[in-house]
C-alpha cells in the first residue's frame, strides 16, 4: 500500500514550486532529453495525481495517476560518476535543490569510495571480465555482498575457491590504472535467510585499502536521504526505458545514486535511488552522514528497490567477522 503522506513529500521535494501542470515540463529540463521521456498521457496522470496529493479535501489518486507520479519523481534520481574518488558534481541546479547535502557528501564519502568494489567473475584481463555484483569491505580482508552475488559467482554452489571471482576496486569512469585486483579466496557466512554474505579476500601486494567504518545501526527518518554507491551494469534487456537518460553510456563504473527512503519492512527498507542489474550488494550510505545505512539487494529500475537493513547487516557482521 502506498504511504501517500510520504508520497506527498517526496513529490513537493521533486516539484517545488507545487504546479501539478509543470511536472512533466520540469522532469524534462531536469534530464535534458525530449527523446526519451513518457508521453504527454503520463504527464498528464501525474499531474492529476500532484494536484490530488495537494489537495487535502480532494480525493485521492487513482492507480494510474500514483503510477505515472512515482515515474516522474524517479526520473528526479540522477546516478553521478565518481572521478577521483568524488561523486561528481550534479548537472542540473533543479537536483541540486532536491538534494541541498549533496556537497558535504561529496566530501564525506570521498576517503571511503576506495572499500567498495566491483564482482568479476573470473576477471583476469579487462576484456574477459564479467560483472556479477557490488560489494564493500567491512574489515582488512572481508567483503560483504548478497547471497544472489554470491550463488550467481559459483553458479549455485554457495561456495568458491580462489580464481573463480575478484573483486576491483576504485574502478572509475576513465581511470582503470593500476588495476590491481583482489583475487576472491572463499566463502565465510552466509545469512541464514536474509541476502547478505561474507567473503574472503586476498589483498594484493603494497594494498592500502581500508574498510569502511562500522555499520550505523541507528533507525532511518521516514524521510532520510540516501545514496547508493556502486557499479551498475548495462541492463537493457530488463529495463529498456530511460537508462541512458540517467546512466548514459558508461557501465560497471563507480556511481553514486541519490534517492530517498520509500518506506520499511522486515528487516530492511525501500528507497528510490537509480539502481541496475550490478548494483546488488551495494553499500547504501546516509547522505547526511556518509554511513552505510543499509546493503541494496534488489531492484526495478524506475520502480522499486529494496535493501537490508543497517541492524541486520551489523548483527550478522558481528557474529561472523
């Protein structure tokens, strides 16, 4: 069921200026293309629904009128490149005020960007490489992903032995060099029933990379802005509409998804950051704090995403580590 309240707020956050006739003009001047935007119908339902939302003696929205809403808001969730170890900067001064920390969080997560890594299914060269997942270190040697990483890794053995995978770090739009791998030696827990694993890892010679601090544990505000950060394959085949629009070109590079919490459930919460088929395993990080708040297990893009949350991924972490 939606939580139309929270609805309501993330739409005025996307639609400051509260004129349901100028969300569809706005979405487009936020993503720059006119190629590859929903139809005049869409715009029109959402509207509709904006209007409906601001209204508090009005009626509420239909179906149709709360789905083509959400797809505008979503397509408010841009996805920047790192360069350098630095989110990039926002292309647009409408996402920005949707985002107003976004600076400080530029600077927060630039000395930790380094612990999150890419999954490569047996990558020995670039060429042969195959991106299976996310991940990031939780300690000098672990590394913490999904458990459907992990079974997608070993091809449903839920085990793994040293050549099978690695993990890449600081793998970044224009800056592969020195690409110095960190081979996959196996398996140290699995979850019992949530998507969550521990890996072990070999560090390569003269490798600096430290984990990243402890998993915050504390409760998310229902209106918590959040980021994901990752290595996002091309997905088309799954989701065809609009990835170029917000990822462009360039996959199975680091990025940093900004959204917001969507709501809870059972151990975990759903968020609105862009998000692909190898985004799973990602740290989800606080904007305000630049604390993993959460790991990413799953998604659609432009419609939802669910993750784990930072109470189960710590507890597991500290059994098991």
């Amino acid at each position: 069921m939606v939580d139309l309240k929270l609805m309501r707020a993330r739409a005025e956050r996307a639609f400051p200026d509260r004129d349901p006739q100028a969300v569809l003009n706005k979405v487009r001047a936020i993503v720059g293309s006119q190629s590859a935007m929903p139809p005049n119908e869409e715009g029109r339902l959402a509207a509709s629904a904006f209007a409906k939302l601001t209204d508090d003696d009005g009626p509420n929205p239909t179906p149709a009128e709360l789905a083509a809403l959400e797809l505008m808001i979503r397509m408010t969730r841009p996805a920047p490149l790192f360069h350098k170890g630095r989110p990039d900067d926002f292309k647009s001064d409408q996402i920005a005020g949707i985002f107003p920390h976004w600076d400080d969080f530029q600077r927060s997560i630039q000395p930790l960007a380094h612990a999150v890594g890419r999954v490569d299914r047996a990558a020995y060269n670039r060429t042969a490489s195959e991106t299976i997942g996310t991940g990031f270190k939780v300690a000098p040697e672990l590394f913490m992903t999904n458990r459907h990483v992990l079974m997608q890794l070993s091809r449903g053995t839920s085990s793994l032995e040293e050549g099978q995978g690695v993990v890449r770090f600081q793998w970044e739009d224009d800056s592969f060099d020195p690409d110095k791998p960190w081979p996959i030696l196996g398996v140290v827990a699995i979850h019992g029933s949530l998507d969550v694993v521990l890996l072990r890892l070999k560090a390569p010679p003269e490798a600096a990379h430290l984990p990243l601090p402890g998993i915050s544990e504390a409760k998310l505000d229902a209106n918590a802005d959040l980021v994901v950060a990752g290595y996002p394959a091309q997905d088309e085949a799954r989701n065809p509409l609009f990835v170029r629009t917000i990822f462009g070109t360039s996959f199975e590079v680091l990025r940093a998804s900004p959204g917001q919490l969507t709501g809870f459930e059972a151990s975990g919460f759903t968020h609105d950051c862009s998000t692909l088929g190898g985004n799973s395993g990602s740290p989800v990080f606080s904007m305000a704090t630049a604390e993993v708040v959460g790991l990413h297990r799953s998604g659609a893009f432009l419609w939802s995403n669910q993750a784990v949350d930072g109470v189960a991924i710590g507890e597991f972490l500290k059994v098991n580590a």
